[in-house]
C-alpha cells in the first residue's frame, strides 16, 4: 500500500508521483486540513445521522498526507480507478468515492491558498485591474473526453479540429504572472471566439491582449489586440508581416507554457473516462490551481534566493 511515509524522504520519488516537490506538498498540507475538517463539519457532523462520525470500520486513508498523496497522484498519473484502488489498499467502488470527495477537498484547499481562477465573466474586469501592466494572454484549449452514447450529443461533442469528441475552454493569463481566468466548459463544437461572444467578456480599459487567429474578428472595446495577420485568400503575406506575426508568436508562447504546465495533471490531457456531471469542469479549475500553486511557490523561492 503506498503512503507518505514511504516516500517523504524520495523527493525525487515524490515529485514524480504528485507533480510537487517536498516542500510545495508540505505547504499544501495545512489547507488541505482545514479543507478536509470543513468537509467533515458539513458532510458529517452537521448532518442528522445515526451514528456519530468515525464509528464503524476505519478507512485505509487515514492520515490527511495519505489522502493529499492518494488526491494528487490520481491528477498527476490519471490511472484507472481499479489501479488506484489497488496501490492505496481500496478496492475500485472505495477509489471512486475517494476520487471524488477529495477532487473537492484539493479545490477548496487550493482556494484557501488563492490559486483557483476566477469562474465568473461578470466579475471578469475587476479581477483584472489587479493586475499590474494590464497586459494578458488568451487561448483555448481542448480535452478529449469519452464519446457520449448519445448520437445527438455525439455531434455536439465531436471536434473537427481534434478529429474526435473534446470540451473545451478558454484561459486568460497574465503576462509573466498566473493563470487568471478559466471560462466554462464547452462542448468541442464551441470555438475559442465563439465562448468570448457567449461570456462577454470585459477588460480594463487600456489593457493589452494578445491572442492568436482563432480570435480572428474579437476586438474587445478599449482594448489593444494583437494577434498574428492571417494570410489573404490567394495572395502572400509581406515580409514584415511575417517579421510580426513572428514577433506576436514569441510573445503570446507565454500561454503555451502555461497550458502544458495545467496539463501536467494527465487528468485533463489524457482522455477523461469519468461521465460525472461537472466533473470535466472541476478537474480543469483545479488543475488550473495546481500550476499557479506551483507557479507561485516557485516564484517565492527565486525571491527568497535572490
């Protein structure tokens, strides 16, 4: 059965596992307790039952490290569930339930350390102004999830771009910072602009936007927009439109790099066998937490050091 305890003096082990180093997992730790008792108060404590909380057969994850290992494994290495439950001691149905009841525990935990994304597109532009330079990314970004069984749902899902059935989503960076906003998730057939035009999205006035072309036409109002020139039907682009779009493209990797770090949980790019309602979502936002979590630390050590 693999624990903490076996692994606490491997950080190479325990990266390699999680996706954090030993003292990113340890400073996790306190908000995932205070996450995990809070669960406990709402779940349990505070609902009418029978028999008091911890009575009965005692689970195999005790410890709070046990189950943020258990948790941030699940992410990293996404196995089936049957595999989980086989490394942590659990048959299958006891994995499931743990996968789930503590995907929400890790989120609010990450929330707790302020790392989550900002969901609503209402509150969008105030978020922003809290960003210094007022300089921001945006991209879309598709998963491939298990084919619905339903034909017509087949259809909705199924992306032309991927060749196969993916949600999708949009993500606002800011520059040299964090990954500031997750939009909802969509079905594969919804384009990246597409979603803007849904979530009407604002921004500061005097903000700068750097996007790619499947923006092609989005021009949020007071806002500079920079985004690579398409090249014209039958025509050529000139060499200083090449230069640009050359330059736009160095810029705007940034996301590219803040992307592939979200999708180090394998759990969102791997193919997401789970068919729970909202699960798509909540995986995203919280893998969207895991990297600025990450991201932050690391940020904060360099300071420390220099």
């Amino acid at each position: 059965m693999l624990t903490y305890a076996q692994v606490q003096n491997k950080p190479g082990i325990l990266k390699s596992l999680t996706g954090l180093s030993k003292s990113e997992f340890e400073t996790l730790l306190p908000s995932f307790e205070a996450a995990w008792a809070d669960y406990i108060q709402r779940q349990f404590i505070d609902q009418a039952r029978n028999r008091r909380y911890g009575g009965g057969r005692k689970p195999h994850l005790i410890t709070t490290t046990d189950k943020l290992l258990f948790i941030l494994f699940y992410f990293r290495q996404y196995p089936t569930q049957a595999v989980q439950g086989f490394l942590f001691g659990i048959g299958q149905p006891q994995a499931h339930e743990w996968v789930h009841r503590l995907t929400q525990v890790l989120n609010q935990a990450l929330g707790y350390e302020q790392q989550l994304p900002a969901r609503n597109p209402h509150k969008l532009e105030a978020v922003l102004k809290g960003c210094p330079g007022l300089e921001f990314i945006i991209d879309g970004t598709e998963r491939p999830i298990n084919r619905p069984k339903d034909r017509a749902v087949q259809r909705e899902y199924y992306s032309g771009k991927k060749k196969t059935h993916t949600v999708n989503n949009n993500i606002i960076s800011h520059r040299g910072g964090k990954v500031v906003y997750l939009s909802d998730t969509y079905e594969g057939t919804v384009h990246d602009k597409l979603i803007c035009d849904l979530e009407g999205y604002e921004f500061p006035a005097g903000s700068k936007l750097w996007q790619d072309r499947g923006y092609q036409g989005y021009r949020p109002a007071g806002v500079v927009t920079l985004q690579p020139k398409k090249k014209p039907k039958g025509g050529e682009l000139t060499e200083a439109d090449k230069e640009r779009n050359q330059e736009i493209s160095r810029e705007r990797v940034e996301i590219e790099h803040q992307i592939n770090g979200i999708k180090r949980s394998r759990i969102v790019s791997h193919r997401l066998r789970s068919r729970t309602e909202h699960y798509a979502d909540d995986v995203m936002e919280t893998a969207c937490g895991l990297h600025n979590y990450r991201l932050a630390h690391r940020q904060s050590k360099r300071l420390k050091v220099s």
